[in-house]
C-alpha cells in the first residue's frame, strides 16, 4: 500500500475512535482539559440546566492561591439619616419585603413641614408681581402722554426725561419682582426635598434585612435606620490568579464549594471580570452568580473553587427545602 494510503487509513482509524469515545455515557463527560494547572478545564453538565451554558468548568489553581469569597446578595445598602434627628415611625418590619420607593421610616418633620408652609406660601404670593406690573403700565402711559404733549409743545424736556426715568424704574422693579418670585418657586422646590429627606425610602426592590431604629429614637449622622439586600440570585466574589482569569470568560459556568453548613459543589455563571489585577497578590475579582434554582442560598456562606463537578445529590440539597430549620444565613448577625 502506498505511503500516503497508509496515513490516510491511520488517520480514519483514529477518527473512528474518537467518535466511539464521545458516545460514551457519562453524567458529566470531560471536555477540551488543558494541561497547566493555572488553566480551567471544561466539563459537560448533563443532569441540569446550569447559569448561561450547558458546560460546568473546574477551575484547577494552586490551594494556596486560592483566596475564599462569601455569598452575597447581589445588592446590599444599609439606610442611614445625613443629620441629627429622631425617629418617628418605622414602616417596615424585619423579613418585609418592599418594593422601590416605598417608606421604611419616617424622622421627625416638624421644621421641615413648617419650612415647606412658608415657602408655599411665598411662592404663590404675586402681589409683588402685579403691583409692579401695574405701575409699569401706567408709567408707559404717562410717557406716550408727556411724548404727545411735547411734539405739541404743551410739554418741557424735563418732564420728558422724568416720564422715561419713571418707565426705567418701573420696569427694573418689575425684574426685580419677577426675579423674586422665580426664587421663591426654587426655594419652594428646596423646601419640597429638604422634607423628602425625612423618609427613608427603599432603593429598589429588596427584603428587609434588620431594622436598627426604633420609633422616638435619636439618631446622629449616619446612624443605621434599616440594612436591605435583594432576593433572587445570590452573588460571591472570588480573588482568583490572573493567569487564570485569562481564560474565563462572562456567561461561563463554573464549580464552586459551597461550605458549612450546606457543604456542596453548585455551578455558578461568571457575572463580571474586575479589568483590574492586584498588584500585591497577583490576583482579579471575578464576580460570580448563582442561577435561580438557588436563590434561597444564606448570605455569608465560604465559597471556593472547586476540586470536582457539581453532582444531583449537590443540586437537590441547594435547590431542595429542607423545612423549618433552613438556615436564613451563615452570618449569625442578619440570622
């Protein structure tokens, strides 16, 4: 057979093979493995849908570059007062869910509602306006008078000159009333949302965290009114070595260690990739979220990369309810 039959025959044989092999059954069947241990291999996820892809990365780096992140929610901010003040009324209690806009609490308004009174009232006061808008007119016709009677000479120069120096006046009080009012609107307007800063409103669609006022305390600037955070699908940010972010990517899913007291490995799409590498550790935040299977994950469990793929029995715990003990959150302070 020729030389070249020969590599071809070799070369169908191999093919052969290769198909043989990746119709082998398997829950999760490797895919593309990469020989360094800084690079991510791929592995196929068949049991599950999992965030933005059907393939569940390891991400294989040296342990003791590996720097531990906590669950998160994806959004978080603690509510506070820019000023001395106390607390009227709270709106809210502890586990409440609220929607964007809506009052948590309300601090003490009384010389912020009585500011807003006056301002209204100046604002809508036009006496000042129409006075000076009155004797402009009548000194517009004093004028065209005193110019009639002088081309009929029954009128001086001076009289002239003290008829127009009257319109000047006239008008340049009526700016100055106009102007006046336009301010008065402005500081009704200041009166308006200096009385807006006495309610405390949600940012967005959240759950209450903690409530860390009570109605008649006195809080100082930035005291603590209330901590809320979203619901839905909790976050983790992880330090990985760059060399490893280098062949991540958004979208991509990967297998991640969740610690006590769940202790499984769950797949997790990578949200955001900080262009940023510190210059100390070497290492970027990759910011990771799990899919909505998991939303009731507790904020503040240890997370790491990790060593093996997610399995059902994984899933099923994180997905599952486990009943009335379930954990609200690894972090004794928010349980």
């Amino acid at each position: 057979m020729p030389l070249l039959h020969r590599h071809l025959a070799v070369l169908a044989a191999t093919g052969a093979v290769a198909a043989h092999t990746s119709q082998t059954p398997s829950a999760f069947a490797l895919k593309d493995p990469t020989p360094t241990a800084m690079a991510a291999s791929s592995v196929q996820n068949t049991s599950g849908s999992t965030p933005q892809s059907g393939d569940v990365h390891l991400i294989a780096i040296d342990e003791a570059r590996a720097l531990p992140g906590a669950t998160r929610a994806l959004r978080h901010v603690v509510l506070s007062t820019p000023f001395d003040t106390r607390v009227s009324g709270l709106r809210v209690e502890e586990g409440q869910r609220v929607a964007a806009g809506d009052t948590i609490a309300v601090l003490d308004d009384r010389v912020a509602q009585a500011t807003l009174r006056i301002a209204r009232l100046a604002a809508t006061n036009t006496a000042t306006v129409a006075r000076a808008l009155a004797r402009t007119k009548e000194a517009r016709a004093n004028l065209a008078n005193i110019e009639r009677a002088r081309v009929a000479g029954a009128a001086t120069t001076d009289e002239l000159t003290d008829a127009r120096t009257t319109v000047t006046v006239a008008e340049t009080e009526l700016r100055l009333a106009k102007h006046e009012h336009e301010r008065a609107q402005l500081e009704l307007d200041l009166a308006q949302a200096r009385l807006e800063e006495h309610i405390v409103r949600a940012p967005f669609d959240a759950v209450v965290l903690r409530v860390s006022a009570e109605p008649g305390q006195v809080l100082s600037p930035g005291d603590s009114v209330a901590e809320l955070a979203t619901t839905g699908q909790p976050c983790v940010d992880l330090y990985l070595p760059s060399r490893t972010v280098l062949s991540m990517r958004e979208g991509q899913a990967y297998a991640l260690h969740v610690g006590q007291p769940l202790d499984v490995v769950l797949p997790a799409a990578v949200r955001y990739i900080e262009p940023r590498i510190d210059p100390t550790s070497q290492t970027q935040r990759v910011v990771f979220e799990f899919d909505a299977r998991f939303s009731e994950l507790p904020i503040g469990l240890i997370v790491e990369p990790a060593t093996r793929i997610p399995a059902e029995a994984d899933i099923k715990a994180a997905a599952g309810d486990p009943g009335p003990q379930r954990v609200t959150s690894a972090n004794p302070s928010l349980r």
